[in-house]
C-alpha cells in the first residue's frame, strides 16, 4: 500500500469513525436518528435477548481480541503496521454500525423519571458521560487512538513514535476515565427500557473484564511504573481505595487497548 493511499485510507476510516460516535450517542440516548436503543414496539423475547446478546459479543470479541499484543503482531505480517490501528478502528464502526442496524428493541419500561429535576439531572449525567469519553481520547492522544496519527507519520516518512506513560488530568483520579464515561453515559437515562437494560448490564460487565486484559498488558509493557500507578489510582472510581483494575493512562499506542 502506497503511502498515499494508507493516509486516504485512515482518513476515511476516521471520517467513518466520527459518524459512528455520533451515531452511538443518538442511538443510545434515543436523540434525532432513524433507529435507536429503543425504537419501534419491541417486546423482550428469547429470539430478541439471543440477538440483541450476539450484537454485543460481536463487539466485545473484536474489540478486545485485536487490541492484544499477540493478535497484532500476527495481525500486521497481513495488514500493514501503518495502518493496523485504522483497520482495528474500521472493524470496531462495522459492527456497530451492524449492532445499530439489527438491534431488537424491547421497550418495557424498568423506570421512568418524571420529575423535573431527576428529569434534568440524568440528561445532564448521560451528556457528561459522553463528554468525558470524548474529552478522554485528547488525553490520551486522540489522532494516535484512532490510527490517524500513524498514516500521516508514515505519509510524512516520519517513524512512528508511540506516547510516553502519562496520567493527564482525569486519569489522575481514576485509572479509566473514558471507560467511566461510557458507563455514565450507558445508565444515565430518566427512561430505562428492558432492552437498554441489556445494553448497560452487558457493556458494563464487557468494560469490567476488557480492564483485566488491559491492566495485564500495561504491566506487561510499563512495568513497575504502570504497578506503582495502579496501586495508588482508583480504577473507576473517584477517591477510593484501588479495587481491581483498568487502564489507559497514555496514548494507545503500544500495547493499544479497545
């Protein structure tokens, strides 16, 4: 792949990227798209949970499988390097965008928030939490997270040069940040469905293993540095003691994490 072509090729996989975000904040906040968490008058189903919980694994598998160091250097004697983390960025929108596209509503209602200020407060939450994912991937090197940096590196003739271990800001609070994020952003909704039920409760227990496999890479590639880190950080929440891990505190680079 020329050099040209592979900075063309991460530039439409960002572009696709981006669309797939926004995407994924109407979708699950039931905001301004065609179809959303909780669109239609789905009833929960066997054949409905059996799908909605395939979309998920979909989504689950890839997105950890190809961030371990083990699959990219496999990875990469098929794709080149440059443009391994555009290839693992464009997988990940694809089956989103397939999750969106096939997902089964089921729209019984676990609770319904009708009081103003409750009201105001969780759309408040979910917005933060969207917030707080986005404001996370320029801490950590955003270009970099989404394979952009990589192509124009390689585009440039300049040798690609993974971030150094850093804890900017928010990741001085918590070891995960972004994955803090999608949490709040996941739960956060005055109208909670049995289908968005689903959605929270797999995402959740996705985000709390994926950590395991992150943190046992971080180790792995930072050493006692990234030990010492974890000791004294939280991992998800704020102020407490360090009860397990997650980690992210640089840019993606190597190892890259979903």
């Amino acid at each position: 792949m020329s050099r040209v072509a592979a900075f063309l090729y991460g530039a439409l996989v960002y572009l696709l990227f981006l669309g797939t975000f926004l995407y994924a904040i109407g979708f699950v906040g039931n905001l301004v798209v065609p179809k959303s968490i909780d669109s239609g008058a789905g009833v929960l189903t066997l054949p409905a949970l059996v799908i909605d919980a395939l979309l998920l694994g979909l989504f689950a598998i890839q997105h950890s499988v190809m961030a371990r160091p083990w699959f990219k250097r496999a990875w990469t004697r098929i794709v080149p390097e440059p443009v391994e983390r555009s290839t693992y960025v464009l997988l990940a929108s694809l089956c989103l965008i397939v999750l969106f596209w096939q997902w089964r509503p089921m729209t019984e209602v676990v609770w319904d928030v009708r009081n103003d200020t409750g009201y105001l407060v969780l759309s408040a939450l979910f917005w933060l939490g969207w917030l707080t994912v986005l404001a996370c991937t320029f801490l950590i090197s955003h270009f970099d997270l989404f394979g952009l940096k990589q192509v124009t590196d390689h585009l440039r003739r300049v040798r690609y040069q993974p971030a150094p271990f850093a804890t900017p800001v928010l990741y001085r609070l918590v070891r995960h940040p972004l994955y803090l994020g999608f949490l709040i952003a996941f739960w956060a909704t005055p109208r909670m469905t049995r289908g968005h039920l689903l959605f929270a409760l797999a995402t959740t227990g996705y985000i709390l293993i994926a950590i395991q496999f992150e943190e046992h890479d971080l180790v792995g590639y930072f050493g006692e540095t990234y030990r010492r880190y974890r000791e004294r950080t939280p991992m998800l929440i704020p102020f407490t003691k360090r009860a397990g891990g997650t980690a992210r505190p640089r840019s993606t680079a190597s190892p890259r994490g979903g």
